[in-house]
C-alpha cells in the first residue's frame, strides 16, 4: 500500500541559525520537515520512495498515476515507463535537443528553444513532477507581458508533444495549463496592398543600395559608381531572400520561427492542382504539421530561388535570423512607411502575418476558412485538421490571396 509522508532531516545549527558540525562546541539539533511530499510503496519487497509535490492533493496524484504507470508497465502495455520517470529531467531535455539537432533546425531557433526550456524546466528533477500546476507556476514566475510568458509554454508544449511519441508520457500536461493572458503589450495593424507591394520594391533594393551609398567625405550620399559583380550578385540575392521571406509570411500566415525552419525538402512545388508545403509539428506552434497550398505565382518564385541560390532538398530555404524585426523597421523606414501609426500600432514583422487574415477577410473567405489557413488555437473548436481534404477546401484562400497580385 502506497502512502504519503513528509521527509524529516536533522541538522545542527548554531546560536545564530548557521549550520554547524555536530560535535561543533554550541550546536544545537534542529530537524525539519521537507517542503515536498514523498511517496513510499514496496516493490519485491524493497521500499521504494520518490519525490513529488509540495501540493498534498497533487502528490497523491501525482503517486496514483505513477503507481498506475508502474501496473501498464508489468502488464506490458508501457515500455520502461517507471524508468523514463525517474530519469533525470535534464537528460529527457538534451535528447529531445539532440533531436532538433538532427532536424537541422537553425541555430536561432535551436537556442531559443533550449534557453525556454532551461528557464521553465530548471526547477524540475524528474517527469514526475512535470505537471500542469508545475509548469503553470514555473511560467507564471517570469516577468513580462502574457506573449513572452506563452512562448515559455509553446517550448514546453513541444518539449511534452516528443515525450508522449516516445513513449515517455502518456499525455501531454501542458494541455491542462492555462494560456497567460493580459493585456498586450503592443498593438499591430495590417498593412495596405499597396503599402505591401512598397514594403517588397523596396526591400530588394535596400541592401545593394545601401551598401553602394557613401557614407562620409565629400561625397557622402552619392552612389559608388564600380561595384564588383560579385559584391553586386550577393546584394541582389540578399534583398531577393528577405522580400521572399516577407511574401512567404503573407502567402502562408506562417510565424517567422516556423518560416526559419522550413527547409527545401518540405515544398513539393510540382503536385496538381497546387503546389504545397508542409511543416513537421515539431516547428510549429500548436504541435500539429502545418500544410498549406502555394498560389501558382509564389510557387514559381520559390522554385526560381531555390534554383538560383542553388540549395539542396535538406538546406533550409531560407536565412531567418532573430535581427528580422529590425531588419523590417529598416525596410520601413526607407519606405516611408511608419512603424507605429497615429494610434500606436506596430507594423512588425507579426503584422505580416495579420495582414494575411485581414486581407482574406476583405475578400470574403469564410471565417472558418481563415482559421484553417491561419492555423489558429481554441480549445473550444473541434476544426483544427490539416488533412488533404482540408487543404482542398482551401482552394479560396488560394485563389484569394492571388488576388493581391504582389509583384
């Protein structure tokens, strides 16, 4: 029989609470109860015990469902279960990194992903603890607005999504957390068609001209008359890359995190009646692939660069890197077109991405429609699939979003 007891440990202090030695001259016994409750159960005939929960409600929990785990395991219906459990957290973290790895995700996405769930896990030793009260209390001590707070949430979602299709969770706990909510730090607004197409013109240009301005002497802002080739190749195909990456956030409402790890091997540019890409779950927001159709134009866009840039199935399609943010504001700026407009809002490079749902609202696309195209999360709506039969259904947002005609 399995019970709940509350660890005592003995030390010796001395007159001003320091500890001391036992046999130090003035030390005084003290002993004191552990903050965490711990389970005891007997196991061919060995006492078996293991940390659980400050919580005495979610300690016991947390005891049944390990002991439950511990009967699916001798029945053969869970491999090693009561092993994973026990393994230190850290361990089940660097596997699930290494994995990542192996993905060849991008170095920004690869750190981001380990500094998350460094912070949120730290506090962590075992999966036993590894609950949805944990993980809420864990994310809810930093500071910042509710966005910042989910992106340690969304690290972790997809941290236990790997651990339950290895087989080292039942269930995902992060399921259970509630989302951080509060009011936004900041508000965006979507941009104009023509502001978009601005935005794009002037983005493959800024790179070669800004590179190609002389910038003090007497002929401060004047353009160098020689360039080499080779230095003028490598601009064009610079400002080329980001006014595809801002196309593809408007085209395929994908974040800027997933369109950094979307690789070549995950377009299949040559299917009937629309190209499409898919995006494995382990680089998406809500754990789920992401698969979505390409408007034909986009599509050859894609191909062209892939030729020219010339990458391979497994490079990734794109360099996205963390300074994109500003990057955009600099793209803005030489646009002449304000970050923050008269109300406040922000133009940044999320508001692509709004612009996108905005932009199929214009048109007429059916709200149900746009929330499968924009990959949405409420835990309320049963629609969330992204089958072929879903993708054929969104041949309007397709057709609507070529309808922008961006050059």
């Amino acid at each position: 029989m399995a019970t709940l007891h509350k660890m005592t440990t003995v030390r010796y202090v001395d007159t001003e609470g320091n500890r001391v030695p036992k046999d130090a001259p003035g030390a005084r016994k003290v002993k004191e109860k552990s903050t965490k409750w711990y389970g005891f159960w007997r196991e061919n005939g060995k006492l078996k015990r293991v940390p659980l929960s400050t919580d005495k409600q979610a300690a016991r929990k947390m005891l049944t469902d390990l002991l439950q785990q511990r009967e699916r395991e001798k029945a053969g219906l869970v491999d090693k279960s009561l092993e994973h459990l026990q393994r230190p957290i850290a361990e089940h973290v660097a596997d699930f990194l290494a994995h990542l790895k192996t993905k060849g995700v991008c170095d920004d996405y690869y750190a981001e992903r380990e500094r998350c769930l460094l912070a949120v896990l730290g506090e962590a030793k075992t999966l036993i603890e590894l609950t949805a009260d944990a993980i809420e209390t864990f994310v809810n001590k930093f500071k910042g607005s509710a966005r910042t707070k989910d992106i340690y949430r969304a690290a972790v979602f997809q941290f236990c999504n790997w651990l339950v299709k290895k087989g080292r969770l039942e269930k995902n706990p992060v399921l259970h957390v509630t989302k951080p909510s509060g009011k936004p730090v900041r508000t965006r607004r979507a941009l104009s068609v023509p502001q978009l197409q601005l935005l794009l013109d002037t983005t493959r240009v800024r790179a070669l001209k800004e590179f190609s301005t002389i910038r003090i002497g007497p002929r401060r802002g004047q353009q160098v008359a020689n360039l080499k080739p080779q230095v003028r190749a490598k601009l064009e195909m610079l400002g080329r890359e980001r006014s595809l990456i801002y196309k593809c956030a408007i085209y395929t409402g994908l974040r800027r995190g997933e369109i950094a790890a979307l690789r070549v091997e995950y377009l299949h540019l040559d299917t009937k009646p629309f190209a499409h890409l898919i995006l494995p779950g382990e680089f998406t927001k809500n754990g789920e692939a992401a698969r979505l159709l390409l408007i034909p134009s986009f599509a050859e866009d894609l191909r062209a660069w892939i030729k020219d840039a010339r990458k391979l199935p497994g490079d990734l399609l794109f360099s996205v890197r963390n300074e994109m943010v500003k990057t955009m504001k600099a793209d803005l700026e030489m646009a002449k077109i304000p970050f923050k407009d008269g109300e406040g809002r922000q133009a940044d490079f999320h508001s692509l991405r709004m612009t996108a749902d905005t932009m199929l609202g214009v048109a007429g696309v059916p709200p149900r429609l746009r929330m499968l195209f924009m990959r949405h999360s409420d835990i309320r709506l049963t629609m969330q699939t992204y089958d072929d039969s879903a993708m054929y259904e969104m041949e309007k947002v397709v057709k609507a979003l070529e309808g922008l005609g961006l050059k």
